[in-house]
C-alpha cells in the first residue's frame, strides 16, 4: 500500500482519535497480516513563538536557562543523572501542562525545529536538501541539515510554482536569478506547495494587528497567567511555612524524647 490518505478532523480531536482513524481506514483495505504498516506523524505548521502563540491557561517560566539544557547534551551518564535529580527537585510542583510547555519552548530553540525537510535536486544533479518552515525557504547540503546554505525569507520571495518535478522559486529582487530545483515525484511539489502556502498564509497573518478577538482571548490568557502565578506564589509561602512548623515541631519531640529519657536515667533504682 503506498498511498496519502487525508483526513478532516476537529481542533479538539486527540492525537489517538486521529491514529484510530487512520487503523479503521487502513484495516478495511486488503493488507497482508503478516506485513506491518509503519505510521509517521508529523506537524504541519509550527508556531513561530510557542509561548506567545500556544494560548493556553497557563504558563511557566524556566528557572534554568534552556540554551544552557541544549548545550549539555554531551553530559555523561552519570552527570545526567545528577542534572535530572537537581531539575526534578527544582520542578516538583510543575504540573503537565506547564512541563509540556516548557519542552516546546526549549524545543523551539533547537535549529531543526519547524522545519520540513524534502530531499532535491539541483539543475547540476547534487542532491539537497529542502527545509519549509514559519520563516521561508532553506536549501542545505546533503550532509548538513543544520546550517542553510542559500535562504528564501517569506519577505523575499515574490512567487513559488512547479510543473511536474520542477519547482521555481522566484526572488522579489528582479535581478536574482530564479532558484529551481526538481523533486522525486510529482506529489512531493504538491506537498512542498501546499506547505508554502499555509507557512506564508500564517507569517503574513502573524504580522497583522490582533483582531478584537485575538486581543480579548490574550488579555484573558495573561489575566489567567497572572492569578495563576499568585496562587503559585501563595502555596509556595503555605508550603514553606508549613515545612518550617514541621522542622520545629521534629525538633520539639526531639528535645522532649531526649528529656524524657535523661528522666528515666535519673529514676533507674541504683544497685549497691
């Protein structure tokens, strides 16, 4: 079986209804029990900001600095384990969402994120690789997906077409020279296409003013992000006032069970 599949579904709907779907769909055709279908699921569009764009009830701040996460991925096992037992008492009290909002947001930083990537090639025959993400367009050598070689901003480019395997980039500036390059099948165009149109349809939307709606729906979010930050601080207070009683009421029973036991010494009859 070697075809795409499209399936319309609500905002709400969870990843697992989505996957279900998709199972009831594939199950119906006359597939091999003994041949296993593998799924992949990739995101199609990527906020530029997660934090300012994912509006949700709440939000964290990172107490550690995320650059400084990405930039241990070296560490040895033993020094992970250190990391992680220090970050989990630092975080303890995080809850999921805020822990899934802080992943995105050190994910964001990471240089392949949003980007989807399409193997190419050039007029020459060297084989590239393509990257569509929020901002534009990226060209990257085949053994580099991080560092662009050649970049398209949005901004940049006045029109994107292809015919067949062929696909054109056109430049704003007259004087640039047109960037083409060939794809393997005609359905990877459309899906290069499809992905320009909705990341440049966003970007464009993102840099307009916020409409009434947008503007109330933040205004709630922050309004929301600030009771939550309150009522985080106050239970932080709680606790550590109630950690503090606990200290002095170990420390009374201590002093007592020391007491009582100096007293059963004193009261021990003396054998002559």
């Amino acid at each position: 079986m070697d075809a795409e599949l499209e399936f319309a579904i609500q905002p709400s709907t969870t990843g697992k209804q989505l996957f279900d779907q998709v199972v009831k769909t594939v199950t119906a055709q006359d597939v091999k029990k003994e041949q296993t279908l593998l799924f992949k699921f990739r995101a199609k569009f990527y906020p530029e900001d997660v934090q300012e764009e994912i509006i949700q009830d709440i939000t964290l701040v990172c107490s550690f600095g995320r650059k400084k996460v990405i930039a241990t991925g070296t560490c040895l096992t033993e020094e992970w384990e250190k990391r992680i037992m220090v970050w989990w008492a630092d975080h303890k009290n995080t809850n999921r969402e805020q822990a899934m909002m802080e992943y995105l947001k050190i994910a964001q930083d990471l240089e392949m994120y949003g980007v989807n990537y399409f193997e190419i090639r050039n007029k020459k025959g060297t084989e590239l690789f393509l990257g569509v993400d929020a901002l534009g367009l990226n060209i990257y050598e085949k053994n580099d997906r991080l560092t662009p070689k050649v970049g398209f901003p949005w901004s940049e480019i006045r029109n994107i077409s292809f015919n067949d395997k062929k696909f054109v980039i056109k430049p704003i500036d007259k004087k640039a020279n047109d960037f083409v390059f060939y794809a393997p099948r005609l359905r990877i165009n459309k899906r290069i296409l499809a992905l320009c149109m909705g990341n440049h349809e966003l970007y464009m939307r993102r840099r307009k003013p916020d409409t009434i709606e947008e503007m109330s729906a933040r205004e709630a979010a922050e309004q929301k992000q600030r009771e939550y930050e309150e009522r985080m601080e106050r239970m932080r207070e709680e606790m550590e006032r109630a950690q503090r009683e606990l200290s002095y009421a170990q420390d009374t029973i201590r002093r007592l069970e020391q007491q009582l036991h100096e007293l059963q010494v004193c009261l021990c009859p003396v054998n002559f």
